[in-house]
C-alpha cells in the first residue's frame, strides 16, 4: 500500500516536470534582457517563467517574508548570499549571471561628454542616482565620483531614484538633467541609444556581479533548476551580452 | 408715496408668480392663500430673497428693484421673520439679537429694549437656541427683526411651525406688535384666525396671483371671495367695550349699527376691540323670534346673496347699520323664508369672538 | 531611540503637512464653497475633478507631475521663467503634489460641512443686514467649524501618510524631500528592520490618535435651527 502511494506521488511528479512553471523576482536593470530570455526559454523547454521586476532590497524583505518567488536574479552578489545564509535560498546555486556596466547618461544629446568630463565641469541642476545605500548601480555612481573628486561638490545636486528604473525615468523626463544607471537600460544595436552617455570605465568601480539563486521555494523545483542551468547556457549569454553586460 | 408698489413676474417650472400690487404703507397686511398660492414666494421678492426676472418695487418712493436697480437684501431697510424661527445656533439669545442690530445703520424705532420688552425675553438673554421652547425661539426671532430698526416687517408664517399652545402663547404678542408698531408688516398666513385677528388689510392669493386685496372688514364680508374658506367665512366688526356685567361675566361690545354680548375677558370698557362673526353662527328670521338661548339678535335688512361652496347652501349678506354680517343658510330655508334683497330680518347670532 | 535622519525626516513631514493644510484651507475652501452652493453645469466635472486624486494611483499623479513640473513641462517652464527653478526634487515641489494630491480631503469635508447649513442662515443673515463676505465669516465659518477641523486633521493626516507621489518626484534628499513614509521604505529597502519599526511605530501611533481622536468627537448639530 505504501509503495502504491509513493509510485502514484512520483508519477505524478514526473508528470508535472514536464510543463513546470517557477516565479522569479528580476532586478530591475535586468528587465530587458530577461524579458527577451524567458520567452526563449519557455520555447525551448517547456517550462513557463514568470517574472516580477522591482528592486533587490524589497524582494529581499518579501524572500524572508514568505513570497513565493523560486528564482532571485539579484543586482548585486551580497543579497543571494545573505538568503543562503539566512537559510531563505539553496546552499551551492549562487552564480554570476551578469557583470553589469555604468553609464552615465542624459536625455540631452549634448549634455554628457565622451570621458565624463561633464561631472567636473557642471551645469546641471540635478544628478539622478539610485539609492547608494541600496541599489548597486547607486553605489557605483557614488564610487565614481568619489574617485574623480567630485563627490562633495556634487552631493546637494544628487536626487535619489527608489531604483534604478525610477531614477532612468527621472533623467528621462529631463526632471534631472543627467544621472547614473545601467548601460542595460539604454543600450539599442550595442551603443547608447538616444540622448549622450559616458560609458564608465571598469576600474572607477567595484564590478556590480549579478549573482541569480535558487530560493528555498524552488528547492528541487525542475523548472527552477532549468532556468538556472539555461541563463548559462549559450543563447541566453549572447542576450545578456547583446544588453551590454559583462559575462563573467 | 407712501406705500408699497410691488409688480412682480416670476416662471418657475410647475409655478409662477404673476403679482401687481399697492400695499398701503400702515398697518398689517396679510397676504393669505392655501399652500402653493404664491404667498411666501411674493414676501420673499419682496425681501430680494428671489430676484423674479421681471420686476419692479417701490417703497415709500425707492426704487429697490426696476430693469436697472437691484438692492440686495442685506441694504433693504426690512425685518424678516421665518417660518422657523432660525436662530443662530453659534450664538446665544443676545446674540442673535444682536447680530442685525451691529450691522444696522437705520433709526432705531423700535429699540433693541423696547423689542425685548415687547417679546417678553429679557429672561433669556444668556441661553442657546437649543435649549429654548419653540414658542420662545419664535419670540426671539421676532424680536432679532425688530431690533435691526426696519421700515418694514416682513413676516412668513410665525406660527405656522408651532402647535396649538405655543401659538397662543405667541398670538397676544403679536396682537401688541399691531398696536404698538408703527411701521407696516406684511404677514403671511393660511389661518383665517390669524388674519382675522392680526390683519387690517388682506391679499388673497391663488396660483400665484392676486384674487382679493382689500381692507380686511369689507373683504370678508364680500360673498364673491375667490378662495374656499369653508367653515371660517364670517366677518370681522371693529368695536369697543361698552359696558361689563360682572354679575354675569358679560361685555357688552358695541359696533357701528348695533351691540353684541359676549363672554368678558377682562377687557376694560372703552378699549378697541376686534369681534368676529362666523357665517355658521349666523342664522335670520323673518319675524321677530320667540325668546330663546341666544342672546344676541339684531335687526337688518337683506342686502344680497351669494354662492356658497356647497351647492345647498347660500350666504346671505345683511346690513345692520353700517356694519354687515354674512349668514349661511341652506338653500331650501332662504326659498321657505322667502329671503330677497331689502327684506327686513332678525339676525340671531349664536356666538361671538372677542379678540383684543 | 530616534536617529537624528529619522528626526529630521519627521520634522520634514510635519512641516509639508502643515503647509499643505494651511494652503489647502485657503484653496479648498471657496472651492468647496462653489461646489456646496452652486447649481451649474460645472458642478459635476469640478467635483470630478476634485475627487480624482481618490481613485488614481499615486503613480499616475506623480508621473503627470513630474511630466508637468519639470523643465519641458509647462508649469516647469512657466517657474523656470519666473526664475524659481523647476519643482521637482525641492520642498515646494513636494507642497505643490501634496496640495493636489490631498484636495480632496480638505473640499469633501468642508463641502458637506457647507451643505449640512443649508440656505436658510444665509437668508437669515442678509435680512440682518451682512452682505455675503460678512455672511460667510460671521455665520458659514461658526457653523462649519467641525467641518474645518476634520478636513484640516484629515488633510494633515493624510499628507502625513502621502507616499507614492513623493516618491515619485521628491528625489529622496534628506531633509528636503525624504519625509517619514520615505525614510521607512528606505530602511526596509536597506535590511534596516529595527529602525523602519521605530520610525513605523510613531506612524501607526499618530496615525491611530488623530483617527481616535475623530471619530470619539461628540458631534455638534451643524446647522442653525
């Protein structure tokens, strides 16, 4: 009788792997590229991804809380980290997914020089950048200037975006002239977009790993472990690539 | 010159007012209909409460509304009395009092004294409105109106709002404001009792228009009045206190054509008195009747006759020196007695209201 | 218990509160005034119009804001040309958001509190001689008085409570634009649990008070008998 149940249960999940469907909380810079890599994704596998974007710090307190996302794309390295401690995600499963790249960017074609001099010149009311104290992206902005000496002088013009999308909105609205953000977010054909940017050179910044995590929801979950093992694979690197980031 | 000119034309959807006026400059005027009649819409013009879309009013010689004059009513020289007393709920009896008083910059002609006197409400001075009776509270607000000095006292319905009690507590003051006040007041009524006892001048209206205007003892006795007063037709007879017959408790009240005895009240001989006989009291005989209960039979003669509201029943107007009494009979006794203009008859009356 | 950011961004809070409220009463007030007694066609899309921020999602009113105020919009290049800047990422901003986002408060309460007297004291008031702005001060303003402090302790309150719009274009800079509901989101945003339940707790507690504080008020017949 028992071996009866136990076959039935395992049937059954076999049966379910097949069209396995797993939640994943996306950093926000990563919008674009994960919005193009499920789609291929669900293609190739079968399984569905759904995604939630918002920032790394209120999915953090929704992890602990009990959400039920399976997957963490994380914008920084220390939060997957911090969940494996804590016990909230899979011991083993962090990796890099991404490296990702700054810009300095604004919605004025003329405004922001092609070496950054801009910051040291001036002429801006207001300099967008994502909350430092949370947002990777945010802290190396602030990194930035505090290595070309401008941090002080620039510090009353700093308004804070919640994240590093609201802070593109604030720029793109020209609310702030200019600001920091991920090359992601404004790259089209693999140069910035529209507007003028200074792509900020590697070594003004510690490099911002994106480190994705299977949560404790997604333990064993087959398509929590696909999706993980598919970020890797080859097609979903040359997305991330084709967005500007760093492969590790 | 002295008086009032009030031509007003106002359309409202299921309602208009079609007015033209001359309301003498003395006295009170009782502007008096069934609900709906208009009667409140006219005060309230004449107030500036409404602003009819074509107007004209003049009194005492201003011009306060033509095509190209509009006073507002807080510049009108008026007093307004409501149909609810509506006192200010923020403000204690003196303030209320008060309120108008501060604002106005007219003669003083009743004082805010002699208005407090009148009312009989120097003993609330200190209390809010809502710990005030109804009676109390429409007493303050006649004084309120009383005490902003007005040329004219515009009033809607003071009683209508209150119960049998309060009106009788209220109606002896405003039968002293009739004496006592010299400025005119227009008074808006349904009551017959009311006009008969406060009026001196009368305006009948029905669907917003005037159907009688005329002083109050000639109109009521006229038998063509336009409006269904059922059980309350009878006249009004302007009179004095003869004689009181203490050992009977009667007065005597004499009248222009004859005397009528009534029940005294206490009214001393030789005051002004205000008598009013209803129609349904009033009964005649052709010869002179056989001793009976009623007290009170006159001679006079036929002078004409009338429809009344029931096609049974006939009003008959009798002539008794230079006053005139309206009788109601049945259509079948006036044909057995033969009743015709000029024909001499006995009036007998069965009662009479004294009022002060 | 409280640290000094924290301080500072609840002095903030209070501050752009108690400015809202003031310009709200100054603002609110006739135009709950024209709502209560008027009878034209444009009552309807006033009121409309004065209830929106109720129903919209704070983004949709800061986003339009943002759009507006800042240097393409055209109330930012109307301030940009009076030499006052822009609006967003300031204090004045942030009153200016506030003050539309919290209408509502201010005119619904006053508006009822204005209908609730009815026409008859007014009518009182011009047979006594007080021409309409008398009218309105020595009678409408005695008997609205319970309306003016609800709308006033609701407008407070809720400014208080305003997040969504001051997110969206205050720029977070302490003691500028970083209000108290900000400051908590911050510290939930940076894993600082303890310090968002501090600053949390003063929240809830005012927040409970005023409440309290309302709705145990003996209410007072508003209109003059």
């Amino acid at each position: 009788m028992k071996r009866l149940s136990t076959l039935i249960l395992s049937l059954l999940a076999i049966a379910t792997a097949h069209a396995d469907e797993v939640q994943v909380a996306v950093a926000a810079n990563f919008t674009g590229p994960m919005q193009v890599i499920s789609v291929l994704f669900e293609r190739d596998t079968g399984h569905k991804a759904s995604l939630s974007f918002g920032s790394t710090g209120k999915f953090y307190a929704q992890i602990v809380n009990g959400a039920p996302f399976q997957v963490l794309l994380s914008a920084d390295d220390e939060t997957p980290a911090k969940l494996v401690k804590e016990g909230h995600a899979v011991a083993g499963t962090p990796f890099t997914y991404a490296i990702g790249k700054l810009v300095l960017w604004s919605a004025d074609a003329k405004l922001v020089d092609a070496r950054g001099e801009v910051l040291k010149k001036g002429g801006f009311k207001h300099l967008s950048l994502a909350n430092p104290k949370t947002a990777p992206y945010g802290k190396a902005g602030m990194q930035v200037m505090t290595q070309l000496g401008v941090a002080e002088s620039i510090k009353p013009l700093l308004v804070q975006g919640e994240n590093i999308s609201q802070t593109h909105q604030f720029i793109a609205t020209g609310a702030a002239e200019l600001g920091f953000i991920a090359y992601s977010q404004v790259i089209k054909n693999g140069a910035i977009g529209s507007g003028s940017g200074w792509l900020v050179p590697a070594n003004l910044y510690d490099p911002i790993r994106q480190d994705a995590v299977i949560l404790a929801k997604g333990k064993d979950k087959p398509a929590a472990v696909a999706l993980m093992n598919y970020l890797k694979g080859e097609k979903a690197l040359a997305v991330i690539k084709s967005f500007g980031y760093e492969l590790r | 010159m002295d008086g009032i000119n009030a031509r007003f034309k106002l359309d409202w959807p299921g309602f208009t007012l079609d007015v033209d006026l001359a309301l003498p400059g003395r006295g009170v005027t009782a502007l008096f209909g069934h609900s709906g009649s208009g009667k409140t819409t006219l005060l309230r013009c004449l107030a500036g409460l409404e602003r009819p879309s074509h107007g004209r009013l003049e009194f005492k010689g201003k011009i306060w509304q033509d095509e190209n004059t509009w006073l507002p009513t807080h510049q009108r020289p008026i007093g307004y009395v409501f149909q609810e007393a509506s006192l200010f709920a923020h403000l204690n009896v003196l303030g209320n009092l008060n309120f108008g008083l501060k604002r106005s910059a007219t003669a003083q002609r009743v004082g805010l004294e002699q208005a407090i006197e009148l009312l009989g409400i120097g003993h609330l001075l200190a209390r809010k409105p809502d710990t005030l009776s109804g009676g109390e509270r429409q007493r303050v607000g006649i004084a309120r109106a009383l005490a902003v000095g007005p040329e004219i006292l515009l009033m809607d319905e003071p009683l209508a709002a209150l119960d049998l009690k309060r009106k009788q507590e209220i109606l002896p003051y405003l039968e002293r404001l009739h004496d006592e006040l010299a400025i005119p007041v227009i008074y808006v009524s349904h009551s017959p009792d009311e006009v008969a006892r406060l009026a001196d001048h009368i305006v009948a209206m029905d669907g917003g228009r005037v159907v009688a205007d005329g002083p109050l003892v000639e109109t009521l006795a006229r038998l063509d009045l336009p409006i269904r007063l059922g059980e309350d037709v009878g006249v009004v007879l302007d009179a004095t206190v003869g004689t009181v017959d203490t050992e009977w408790h009667l007065a005597r009240v004499d009248f222009a054509g004859g005397s009528l005895w009534t029940r005294d009240r206490g009214v001393p001989t030789g005051k002004h008195v205000r008598v009013r006989v209803l129609a349904r009291d009033v009964s005649l005989a052709v010869h002179h009747p056989e001793p009976s209960s009623i007290q009170n039979v006159l001679d006079g003669t036929v002078e004409s006759m009338g429809d009344d509201d029931h096609p049974g029943l006939l009003l008959v107007r009798v002539q008794i020196g230079a006053s005139q009494l309206v009788a109601r009979l049945t259509r079948r006794s006036a044909a057995q007695l033969g009743i015709a203009p000029g024909l001499p008859v006995s009036v007998q009356i069965k009662s009479v209201a004294l009022m002060e | 218990m409280l640290t000094d950011s924290d301080l500072q961004a609840i002095w903030l809070t209070t501050r752009l509160a108690g400015i809202t409220t003031l310009i709200l009463l100054l603002v609110g007030t006739p135009i709950a005034w024209r709502l209560a007694r008027s009878r034209s066609w444009w009552k309807g899309p006033l009121g409309a119009v004065v209830a929106l921020p109720l129903v919209l999602p704070p983004s949709v009113l800061g986003f339009y804001l943002l759009l507006t105020m800042g240097p393409h919009g055209p109330v930012g290049q109307l301030t940009a040309s009076l030499g006052l800047g822009t609006l967003p990422f300031t204090f004045w901003g942030l009153v200016v958001a506030s003050s539309f986002y919290s209408l509502p408060f201010m005119v619904q309460p006053l508006q009822s509190a204005f209908e609730s007297i009815g026409e008859r004291p007014l009518e009182v008031a011009a047979t006594l001689r007080a021409s309409p702005l008398d009218t309105f001060f020595s009678v409408v303003l005695p008997l609205a008085k319970p309306g003016f402090i609800t709308a006033s302790v609701l407008t407070f309150a809720h400014t208080v409570g305003e997040f969504g719009v001051v997110l969206m274009i205050g720029g977070n800079i302490p003691g500028v634009t970083r209000v108290a509901s900000v400051q908590i989101y911050d510290h939930v945003e940076a894993m600082e649990y303890a310090d968002a339940h501090r600053l949390a707790a003063v929240m809830l507690i005012f927040s409970f008070t005023v409440l309290l504080a309302m709705y145990t008020r003996r209410p007072k017949p508003a209109r003059g008998d």
